[in-house]
C-alpha cells in the first residue's frame, strides 16, 4: 500500500511505558492506532492511562481507540480484531507489546506466577499474531513486531518465567517470519535491556544500581529508544528484514 492510503496499527499494552511509545510513534495522519490495555485491578487508574495515549496522539491530529482486551483471553482477543476489521477493513502492523513479570527465585516460584507470565506474554502473543494473520495473509502485506526481552537471550536471575516466555516469543516470531514470508508479512522481535518504566520502577535500588553498572552507555533506556526501533520495523525501510531479534540495550548485550 502506498503511505498516502490509511493504516491500521494495532498495539497490545499501549496504555503506558513502552506500548505509549510505540502508539506514538507509529501513529500519523493516515494511520489509526488501535490499542488495549488490562488492568483488573484498578479499572479506573487503566482507563485513564489510556485516555491519555489517546489525546497525545490526538493532539499531533493522529487518531488513536484504546479499549480493555485481556491478551490471555482467546473470545477477547477475537472480539477485539473483529471490531477493528469492522471498522477499517484491514491491519497494517500489529506489535505485540503487553507484558508482565512475577519475579521470584526458581524454588519460590508458584505455578499461578509462571501460569500468568507465559499466558499473558507467550500465549497473548500467540493469540494476537493468529487473529492479525489471516488478514494479513489476504492483504499480502503486513509487518508484526513482537517484544521479546533480553533476559529472553541470555537468562536472568528471578525471571525464570519472564526468561521463559520472551524465549519463547522469539522462537514464534522467526517461526511465524518463515511461514508468513511468502504473502509479504515480515515478523521480528525487539529486545529491550533495562528501559525506565512502571515495570522496572518497582525494583528495589540496589537491583537497578546493578543493571545500571552492565549498561557500556552509562544510562537506562527510553520508551522511545524502543518505540525507533518498532517504527523502523513496521516501515517500507524494513521490507527486507524478517526473522530477526533487534537489542536495544545500551550495549548491556555485545
Ligand atoms: P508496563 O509499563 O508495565 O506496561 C505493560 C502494558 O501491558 C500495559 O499497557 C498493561 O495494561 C498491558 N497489559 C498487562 N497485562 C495485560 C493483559 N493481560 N492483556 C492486555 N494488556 C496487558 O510495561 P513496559 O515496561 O512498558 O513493558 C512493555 C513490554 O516490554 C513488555 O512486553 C515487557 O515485557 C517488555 N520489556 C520491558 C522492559 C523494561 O525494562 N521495561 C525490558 C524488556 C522487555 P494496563 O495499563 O491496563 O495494566
């Protein structure tokens, strides 16, 4: 499709962090950004989030719909892709964004905290890919980004499920990159080190005293370090990269 006709974005987990970003920096006069987020337990304080993407992108004039979809729920995300279909007839990119942790050592670790992690990270990731693809498939075209981990590559204390699930995202994306690449679609996983949001905020001092020690560019990444990153995947001038895993880390991986 020529970048004058309207695009479709859909990004899971947009309502704050690195999905925020990534909505924002896709987002465009011709594009319309379909997002969700998920928070049962503080409905409000997620809604809000999401209204707020919403009206950064609005204020560029970008137009951007975020709506509750938990990413583990199969109906829910069939009835999330129906309704944008309805709406536009088409999905352009999809970045797989949403994600959680439950950290804990191995032997502390309860199966509902693994449960979780690999449903809503692997399995949202899964679920969402198959409900873009068809459409994809039709078109000819499409670009899925996935949002794997760097403690997907090399294994991080305390993440045995979060290690876990971004391994196995990148195992589905170069899977998906060779059985898409014929009708067009490219499929890659970005990598993220240590990026400054909600997510690592909770760590204790010291944890991030440590990462921040492993990181040869001296500082936390951005939001946005992540978001350029996506933007290049999901344009034209990626038309020719599929199947591949791209670290933004600060150098944290060399
Ligand atoms: P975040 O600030 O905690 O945001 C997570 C997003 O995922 C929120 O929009 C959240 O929605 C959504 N979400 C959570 N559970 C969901 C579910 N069941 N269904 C649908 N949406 C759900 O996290 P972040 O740091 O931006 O991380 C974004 C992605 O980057 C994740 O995949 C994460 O694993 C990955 N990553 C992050 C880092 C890092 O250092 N921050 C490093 C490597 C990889 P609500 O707002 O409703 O809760």
């Amino acid at each position: 499709m020529s970048d004058r006709e309207k695009r479709t974005v859909v990004v899971t987990g947009g309502s704050r962090g690195i999905g925020r970003a990534i909505c924002l920096s896709l987002a465009g006069r011709n594009t319309k950004v379909y997002f969700n987020y998920f928070s049962p337990a503080d409905p409000a304080g997620e809604k809000a989030a999401a209204d707020e993407t919403e009206s950064l992108i609005a204020n560029f004039g970008g137009i951007a719909v975020g709506s509750s979809m938990n990413v583990m729920a199969e109906e829910e995300v069939a009835l999330f892709f129906k309704n944008i279909l309805a709406e536009t007839g088409r999905i352009d990119v999809l970045v797989n964004n949403a994600g959680i942790t439950r950290d804990k050592l191995l032997l502390r670790m309860k199966e509902n905290e693994w449960d979780d992690v690999i449903n809503i990270n692997l399995k949202g990731t899964f679920h969402c890919t198959k409900a873009a693809a068809r459409t994809m498939m039709n078109q000819r075209q499409g670009r899925i980004i996935n949002i794997a981990s760097l403690s997907g590559v090399t294994g991080n204390i305390g993440q045995a499920n979060y290690a876990a699930s971004k391994a196995g995202i990148i195992g589905l994306t170069k899977t998906v990159a060779k059985e898409l690449a014929q009708r067009g679609i490219t499929v890659n996983a970005v990598a993220p080190g240590f990026i400054d949001t909600d997510m690592t905020a909770v760590l204790p001092d010291k944890v991030k005293e440590v990462m921040l020690s492993q990181i040869p560019l001296g500082r936390p990444g951005k939001p946005e370090d992540v978001a350029e990153a996506v933007a290049f995947l999901a344009s034209e001038k990626s038309s020719y990269i599929t199947g591949q895993v791209i670290h933004v880390n600060g150098g944290m991986y060399i």
